[in-house]
C-alpha cells in the first residue's frame, strides 16, 4: 500500500510539471506499462522523499513532435523499403515469366545453345550472353584508364581554368542521350573503324569507342570525388619527403583513392551492361558467336528491344530467359568486382607481414 | 614597418658556412600580401632552433619557405636570401624536390600514408631507389628505432599507418622523414595535436638526434620552446594586415631569462599571444 501511495505522489510530482506543457497528457500517464511501473516503484524507494519540489520546470516533449518525428522516420523507410521492393519484384516477374523456358526449351539448352533461330524455334543464348561480355569488357579496357587519367588531371593536374572547361564538358557528357551517343556512332565510328578494319564497321570494336564514351563521364566523375577526398596532408608529406608530384600521385594519392575508383569503375560497368540503344544501333545486331571486333554480334539487351514487340510463346518467354541472365550477370558482376579488390587487399597485407617477418 | 629592427643576444654570423641556415632579409608574399618583411637569421647547426609567437604570426610560413613547401601554393613569391650552408635554395635552377629530401618536414597533423606502417617508412627510400628488401628492412628498424617507436610497432609492421593512435601516428612521419638521412629536421607544431607520452617521447628523440640532424620547431609552447630548443626566434605579427617581422632572436637562455625587447617579455611571460 505504501508502494502505491509513493508511486502515486511520484506521478503527482509529474504532472505538476506537466500541467501547462500538456494537460492532455494526464489521462495518459494512469496507464504505464509494467515495466514503467516497476521502474517507478524502484525509482519511488530509492528517492524516499518526493514532495521536493523542482525549482525549474523542464518543458516536455510535445505530442505534435513525437508524432512528427515518427511520420518522418516512416517516411524515410517506406521510400527504402520501396527501392527494395522494386527490386524484388522486378527480379520475381522476370524470373516468373522466364520460367516456362525450363520446360519448354530445356534450361540447359537455353544456355549452352549457340544458335538463336525464330524461324526454327530454337533458341540458345550462349551468342548474346558472349556478345553482351565482350562488348562490356571492351568498353571497360577502353573506358576506365581513359576515365580514370582524366580523373587525375582534374584533381592533381589542372589549373581551376582548366577545369572550368573541362567538369562542364564531362556533365554534359554525362547528359547526352544514349541514342545521339548512337547517332554519333553511326555517322562518324562506323565509316571510320570501316576505313580502319574493313567490313561494313558494325560489330564490338564500334561499341566498344561508342560505349567507352558513354560510361566514361560517371567513371570520371566519382573517381574525381575519390581522389579529392584523399587529405592534403597525404599530399605535403609525400612532396615534404622530396617525392615529385608524379611519384605523389602514383605511389600515394592513387593507393589511397583505389578503393573509390574501382567504385566508380564498377558503376561504369553497370551501365554498360544495361546500355541498350546505342549499343544497338552500331553493333550489328546479327545473333551470332563473337568473330572478330569487326564482325557484327548481339547482346542480351539488344535482343531484347528488337523482338520483344513481336515475340509470342516460346519465342517471348526465351527474351525474358534472356532478361533474367541479363540480371544475373550484371548482379554477380558487381560482386565478384567487390571480392576480387576485397580479396587483393588482404592478399598483399599477407605478403607484407611474412616478408618482415 | 621599414623602421622596424630586429634585436639579436647573439651577433649575426658573417660566413654562411658556419650556419645551417643563413637568412638575410627575406620577404614573402602571398599575391599582393606582404607576410613575412625583413627577416634575418642563423640557423645554428647540430641545435634545436624553435620558433615562437602568437597565431598568425608568419612562423610556419618562414618554416615553410626554407624547405620551398610554399611552392605548392600558386601565386607566392620569396625575395632577399636563404642559404642552406651557403647554397642558396632560391637560386635558379634548384630542384625543390631534392631539397625537400635534404629538408624533412613534420606537420601538426599526423599525416602517414593510408599504407602499412611499413611501406610508409619504406616509401622515401624506395623513391630513391632502395630495393633489396634486407636493406629496407635495416632501414625501416633504425629509422622507427630513433623515431622512438619501434617498440610499439615491431609486431604489427603491416598494420594500417592509420590505425595506430595519434601520437604513434606522428613518430611515425618522423620515422618516415628520418629514413631518407634528412640534414635538416622542420617541425611545424608536431606536438599540439597529440598525447602527452608522446610528446615526451619526441622532445626525447630530438635531444637525441639533434647532433646528426638540425631541427627546427615551430611551438605554441613556451614551456617546450625552453625545454627543447638551444636558440629562439621571436615572430610577431603587431597589425593584421601588415607584414610580420622577427622581434628578437638568440639563444634560447638569454630569450626566456633576459629578453632584450619589451614585446618578447610580454609574449613569454603570457601578457598576450
């Protein structure tokens, strides 16, 4: 019974405090959970006297802003939550509709298959799964060194000048829609790797410049960010040591800013996977094994856009086959970038250590 | 600011070769502002030199002009003369780069490369060259031996340069900065953003290595100044705006028991600054 009385004089305690903050919480405060309770008791014997009367009032916590605070947290999830929820479903219907392919083509003739024939009826995806890697991995080779040297002049090189020209030229770059890049590759890559490899200049090395061009920007731009983020003092103490700005930047900065731009190459890479428009105008679009870089191919997405308007059955459920490997790849892709440049920086800690030893 | 004189307890040198640094009237300027006027002084060899006065009052931009750091920063100028024994480092033609070598330099903040603590004492030798690995090996012991960190260190030498604590941090620069053999040691504040055991520890290896290496210490503290260094210059900055000079300049005894100029007994005995 004591225990009450004190719990009580406790909670009268509080809503003297609480009056004018919020009288419309005193109904409230009568109805503690157990564990609130239990708290207060204890609290009510260690401090044996609660008649003291604070000589400040502290203002509560507002309904308005409790219920605010928890909207806005809410807010924010359900717009996470929605990009993962996107995601899921987009790989559940492509996975859905591509499953049919398992008995009515066979799983692993849909695989292994090198030839893709409407007419027929047989459909294998070995030429667009190749075409899609070669034409990716060309543009990468291509792609990221041009990138990433054009990263390091920006931040360790050029005067702001410079760069006043030339971050506003890869922005826009960066803006050009795919199929004016596809334009440009039509009308000015084609008759030159033509004139330079002969054939009729449609195939993987016209992607490849065409792509390069494409993924260059994002790979620049966040290389950049990578590089500037490393501290100055990295830099003053190498220069102090009496290294040139070369040596600096080799043996420093760039170690440094490694992780930041494989980053940055992996983004690029993910664009190039799913490039399609202007992949698909300069590439050939003949469903045919990787030749040569001058003979024409196919990738998955090309494929993809050229017969899904008229595709039907079998033919269609084989293009979604095609789009579930597509996210796959480019899934597992990015993964095993991140192992690999996981797994090479134990690697040289590990040679580092015996070698001391 | 012409009228102003510098006062010396100790008589300027007439022969550079007998200095370490010979500075004569120098000026720096970065654009249009005149920071540093008039400075002139000796830098003693196989001593501690340390360089006081308030914030902003030009020391670590003379500390900087004498390994040429402020090169990196467009748009600076240097005038009048800075002999290091006798050779002017100003003089056409000088490389910064093997300069900066010859003259290490340690900064407030620790800075070691995102490497192991290894590659980050290997990295000034590797750049001149050094590739045996027992000869690096030998290099990096000694080095982080008179950096008085091999104790702590010499069972995680592949460990991040980072993930050592700050003051360990910092020996280490010093350790990097002493394995490519440094004439001259410039130590821009090196002890006011770390631990106190620290601290101890490197006014311990600069006592130790000043007879091979002439160090000079920018400090904001006073107590250092006097525990630390042989001779004292006093840097003061008395308008914003205006260009500082050198107030007084000796031997670090005669500076902190009989200050020869009024503003360097106010600053010493904490009046201001």
């Amino acid at each position: 019974m004591s225990e009450d009385k004190n719990i009580e004089s406790v909670e009268a305690g509080k809503e003297g405090l609480r009056t004018d903050a919020n009288p419309s919480k005193k109904t409230l405060t009568h109805t503690p959970s157990v564990a609130m309770r239990e708290f207060a008791e204890t609290a009510a014997q260690r401090e044996k006297p609660p008649e003291v009367r604070p000589a400040t009032k502290l203002q509560l916590v507002s309904r308005s802003t409790q219920i605010k605070e928890a909207a806005l947290a809410s807010l924010f999830f359900i717009c996470a939550f929605l990009a993962v929820l996107g995601v899921a479903l987009i790989f559940a219907f492509v996975a859905f509709r591509a499953f049919p392919l398992v008995t009515e083509i066979g799983l692993w003739d849909f695989l292994t298959g090198t030839t893709w024939s409407v007419a027929e009826g047989t459909f294998g995806a070995v030429p667009f799964m190749l075409g899609s890697l070669v034409v990716v991995g060309g543009s990468l080779v291509i792609g990221v060194p041009l990138a990433v040297l054009t990263a390091i002049f920006m931040s360790e090189v050029a005067t702001p000048r410079a760069n006043s020209i030339i971050r506003p030229a890869v922005e826009l770059l960066a803006g050009v829609p795919s199929v004016v890049v596809g334009f440009f590759g039509v009308v000015v890559v084609v008759p030159l790797v033509s004139a330079l490899v002969g054939g009729a200049g449609f195939g993987p090395l016209t992607a490849w410049i065409v792509l390069s061009i494409m993924i260059m920007p994002t790979i620049t731009t966040l290389s950049e960010d990578a590089l500037n983020s490393i501290p100055m003092g990295i830099r003053e103490a190498s220069y102090a040591m009496g290294a040139t700005k070369w040596q600096t930047i080799w043996k420093v900065v760039i170690p440094a800013a490694k992780i930041g731009i494989i980053d940055a190459a992996i983004l690029g890479m993910g664009r190039a996977i799913g490039e399609t428009m202007a992949v698909l105008m300069v590439v050939g679009n003949a469903p045919q094994i990787f030749a040569g870089i001058s003979a024409p191919i196919s990738t998955m997405t090309s494929q993809i856009v050229l017969e899904m308007g008229y595709s039907s059955g079998t033919h269609r459920t084989a293009l979604f086959g095609l789009a579930a490997i597509l996210s796959l790849i480019s899934m597992s892709l990015v993964l095993t970038v991140r192992l690999v440049s996981r797994d090479q920086h134990k690697k040289r800690k590990k040679v580092k250590k015996g070698g001391v030893a | 600011m012409s009228a102003h004189e510098t006062k010396y307890s100790t008589v300027l040198q007439t022969d550079p070769l007998t200095t370490s640094y010979y500075v004569r009237n120098l000026e720096f300027w970065y654009g249009d502002f005149n920071a540093l006027t008039n400075i002139s002084l000796d830098v003693m060899p196989s001593a501690v030199t340390a360089f006081i006065g308030p914030s902003g009052c030009g020391k670590s931009t003379f500390l900087r002009c004498m390994n040429r750091m402020n090169d990196l920063i467009p748009d600076t100028q240097v005038g009048g003369k800075m002999l290091l024994k006798g050779a002017d480092i100003y003089g056409s033609g000088v490389d910064p780069v093997d300069l900066r070598r010859r003259v290490g330099m340690i900064f407030q903040q620790p800075n070691p490369f995102p490497q192991s603590i290894y590659d980050n004492v290997a990295y000034g030798p590797r750049l001149q060259g050094v590739k045996k690995k027992r000869d690096l090996d030998d290099i990096v012991e000694d080095s982080l031996k008179r950096a008085n960190l091999w104790k702590e260190v010499k069972d995680i030498l592949d460990k991040n340069g980072l993930a050592i604590s700050g003051g360990q941090q910092q020996r280490l620069c010093i350790a990097r900065v002493l394995a490519v053999q440094p004439e001259v040691l410039l130590m821009d504040e090196p002890c006011s953003a770390i631990d106190p055991t620290s601290v101890q520890k490197i006014e311990d290896l600069m006592a130790e290595i000043k007879d091979e290496v002439t160090i000079i210490i920018v400090t904001h503290n006073m107590q250092q100044a006097a525990r630390v260094s042989d001779y004292t210059s006093f840097f003061l900055q008395e308008v914003a705006g205006e260009p500082a000079v050198l107030v007084e300049s000796g031997k670090t005894s005669d500076i902190f028991t009989a200050p020869i100029d009024k503003r360097t007994e106010d600053y010493i005995t904490g009046r201001f600054g």
